[in-house]
C-alpha cells in the first residue's frame, strides 16, 4: 500500500539521508531564522513550518532517534516502544510503503510465525505486536483424540513450553474445532506476558459413524427380505445398542431416523442419528437358498423397471 502520511526530515530540512550532525544543525538553524514565528508575526503558514523542522531536528539531531528514524521511518517511535524489552532488530523493510502503523504491523505479524511438529501435536507460536510494544505470545495446539472421547468429552495432559497442564475438551467437539484457553499460551521473553492457546482438535474417523455435513450417519445393511417383508434390527449408537424397526418395503438408500441418539449438541442433547439403508445380496446361495431364490423369481409379479420405455 503506498504511503499517504509519511514525513520525510531530510526533505524538510533540505539534506541528504548521508548529512553529517554538521551539516544538519546548519541546515536546521538557517530555516529556523527564515521561518521563525517572531519574524513571521500572524503567519500560520510559517509556524507551521516552523514547527516541522523543529520536529525534524529534534529526531535527526539526536543519534539514537536518528538510527531508529532511518529503520523505522515515521513509526520509530511505536517501534521503539515496541522494543523496550530489549528487542533490536533490522526488518529489512521499507516503511514509507505502508499508509498507516497498523499496515505496517500486518505486514511483520507474518514473519515471526515459528512452527513444531511433535508426535500427535503440532505447535505454532506467533509474536504479535501492539503500539505499546510487543504483544502477547499465542500458542496453536493441534491434538488428536478418539471418536469416543470427542462424544463424551475428554481430559487432555499437553505439554507446553516444557509446562504441563491439563485441558478439558467438552463433549461433542467435530475435526477442526477451536479452543480457546486464555492465558494458557506461551510466555513473551520480552513483556513476560502469558499468550492464549488456541487448541485446534481432530478427531480420528470411527469405522461405523461418519458425519455429512452436521449430521451423524450410519450405513445400515439389510438383506433384500429385511427390506421387502420388514425386520427388527439391532443398530449401534455411540451410546449403545438400540432395536430399530425396518418398515416392509423399504428402498436402499431411504434413511431411518434415530431421534435424540446422535452427537451431543451445544445446548446438552443429543441429535438424532440417521441409518442409511443399504439392501445387501449374498455373495454366496446354499442350495437351499438358491432354489427357494429361483421360486421366488418365477412367482414375482413387481418389476421395478415396468416404467422404462423398452
């Protein structure tokens, strides 16, 4: 973003960025003369002026300023608050670019990212900044727990920064759920303040349940007699066992509602669970199987197909 604010001290006194404390000092005290408000009486234009390079000398006279002026441009002085804790480093930066303090912070938020990878975990510390100095350390956690801990809720031990503490993962949480435990996140070396940390959970695929879009679902295989004449079928649930009755005459791919036998929701319920019914041939007939299959085709009268046009 091109910069819409900034002041530039050695245009405003005339120098170059390579003057010597000489040349600045004569350059400030000549312009002073010309501009001074007691030899410009009612001239708002020269006290302004006038005010610019007082603004001017002030920073460039001074070496300390100076070296910040010529790294930080017009932020040096957020920057160098940013720095009370001891922290100098050279960005490498063009600060003129940026419009405003706050463009500038974006732009450096993005280089003191640092990551890990540890086991099940992955850890990513991030320095942010504030105009007051440097911010607070957050910590990103990423953990993986079982399906059944994500239904009933969970403890965690976490080691963070060679700390161990303890987090509770609520019932209910899918993949990609954010914690957020404030205070709980990395110390700052510099401000000696305590980050938040941010727990991104994951949690491992269940061979039965899976989840389309909000909803918990489970296939439901039924033999084509369980479909066509009806059946009381035992279904499991993350909470147990429960006897479903499979209405004659039910279509693969029809859905049986399970009310309240789903996943915990925000509120302490439970949503339902939906059973999604596969028909399943056997693979393989017994004699028996076979003939009573071969009556049955001979004696048939529905034709699923009696709508196509051939």
């Amino acid at each position: 973003m091109a910069r819409t604010d900034f002041k530039d001290y050695y245009q405003i006194l005339g120098v170059s960025k390579n003057a010597t404390d000489a040349e600045i000092r004569q350059a400030f005290r000549r312009l002073a003369r010309k501009y001074h408000p007691d030899l410009n009486p009612g001239d708002k234009e020269a006290e302004a002026r006038f005010k610019e390079i007082n603004e001017a000398h002030e920073v460039l006279s001074d070496p300390e300023k100076r070296r910040k002026y010529d790294q930080f441009g017009q932020y040096w002085q957020q920057a160098s608050a940013a720095g009370a804790g001891g922290f100098n480093v050279d960005f490498g930066t063009d600060f003129s670019q940026f419009a405003n303090f706050e463009d500038f912070i974006n732009e450096l938020l993005g280089r003191f990212a640092t990551g890990t990878t540890t086991g099940r975990t992955r850890t990513w510390s991030t320095v942010g900044f504030d105009p007051s100095g440097f911010g607070v350390t957050d910590t990103e956690l990423e953990v993986q727990i079982s399906f059944e801990e994500a239904f009933r809720g969970c403890q965690k031990s976490l080691n963070i920064g060679g700390e161990q503490m303890t987090v509770t993962i609520p019932a209910g949480v899918r993949s990609g759920t954010k914690l957020r435990l404030r205070g709980k996140g990395q110390y700052n070396p510099y401000t000696q303040q305590r980050g938040d940390l941010y727990l991104t959970v994951q949690v491992a695929p269940h061979p039965l349940f899976h989840f389309e879009d909000d909803q918990l679902v489970i296939d439901l295989p039924l033999t084509p007699d369980e479909a066509a004449l009806g059946a009381q079928v035992t279904v499991p649930t993350p909470s147990g066992n429960v006897v479903v009755t499979v209405p004659a005459g039910t279509r693969s791919g029809q859905s049986l509602r399970l009310r309240s036998k789903g996943w915990p929701n925000r509120l302490g319920g439970r949503g339902d669970l939906l059973a999604k019914v596969q028909i399943v041939p056997p693979k393989s007939l017994s004699w028996q199987e076979k003939e009573l299959y071969e009556k049955l085709r001979s004696l048939r009268t529905f034709n699923p197909r009696a709508q196509w046009p051939v």
